[in-house]
C-alpha cells in the first residue's frame, strides 16, 4: 500500500511539472523584476554557445558536470525545458512558469505533494529542495521570484546507470552554476 501511494505521489508531481511546464509563459524580459509570479528572462553569459533557455549553461560546461559529451542541446521555443543529451542521459533544466502562483507559493504546494520525499538543500538559492522517489529525484530550487528545476533521466526511460546520489549530486553542480547567472 505505501509503495502505491508512492508511486500516486510521484505520478502527481511529474503531472503538475509537465502542466506547469506546458503553461504560456506570465512573464517576459519587459516585465518588472518585483513581479511575483512568472519567470524572468534568463541571462546570457557571454561565454554561452546555445540560445534562449539553454543559453546559461553551454554544452561543454554540462557535458563537464554529467561526465559525458552532451551530443545535442534541446530549447524548445513553445517550451521552458532545456535539455541537454549525452548518449546515455538527458538533464533537463526548467524555467517554470507557476501558473499564476508565486514563486513561494508554488514551492510550498510542491512541498506538500509527498512530503516524506522532500530533502531539503540548504545554501542554494532562496528555497531549494529534492522530490521525487528513490529513483528519480528532481532538484527544485527559488530565487525570487522564480523557480528552475533539475532533473536527470536516462536516455531511453529506464533506470540511469549512475546511482541516485551521483544523479543528485549532477543535479546539484547544474543548479550551482545556472542559478548565480540568472541573477
């Protein structure tokens, strides 16, 4: 029964990103910075080799922190998602549009969803904190008013090669080097 429920759990956040994910963007670069709800327009790095979400991180740099070269770099225009491919795993970095919560608000609510799987990380932006299950976790993290989230899958759907902590701590490197230039 607890297994159910877990996977109950985990079936309601993966629905509630891919329906936050899928929303139209609130917020654009004209926008006020004090805005509570919606996302600010990333900022580019002038060492950056990609366009629009994935304009943060290079291929190179993320290729660095999973281990492998990434082949290819995703940003869907219609999307928030930026995903970056290796042969055998896909980081994908999103800048989550709330819908229409604030940035607190929707952390809270993603906080309530299980909160048994919530591992908090402490010195990362304003609010950060993993949840999923045992064998997808999924780093998301506050600054301001914004939310990004980090999550590491194999290529194909299964289980990744790496163990769970090693996918955490890929993860944790990304979110450390996208979130300071978003500031």
């Amino acid at each position: 029964m607890k297994k159910t429920g877990m996977l109950v759990s985990f079936g309601l956040l993966i629905s509630s990103l891919l329906l936050a994910s899928c929303a139209p963007a609130v917020a654009t670069a004209s926008q006020s910075s004090s805005s509570n709800t919606g996302n600010p327009a990333p900022v580019v790095p002038a060492s950056s080799n990609a366009t629009g979400n994935c304009s943060p991180i290079t291929k190179d740099e993320m290729g660095t922190i999973l281990g492998e070269p990434v082949t290819e770099v995703r940003d869907e225009a219609s999307s928030t998602i930026c995903a970056y491919q290796t042969q055998n795993m896909i980081m994908e970095v999103n800048f989550l549009n709330t819908g229409g919560l604030s940035a607190t608000q929707f952390m809270d609510a993603k906080r309530s969803i299980n909160p048994d799987s919530v591992v908090p990380v402490a010195g990362l932006g304003d609010d950060a904190f993993y949840s999923g299950n045992a064998t997808y976790m999924i780093l998301q993290v506050r600054t301001g008013s914004a939310v990004n989230t980090f999550g590491l899958r194999s290529v194909d759907g299964s289980t990744l090669v790496i163990s769970a902590a090693d996918a955490q701590a890929k993860e944790l490197a990304a979110a450390q080097l996208l979130i300071p230039r978003l500031q």
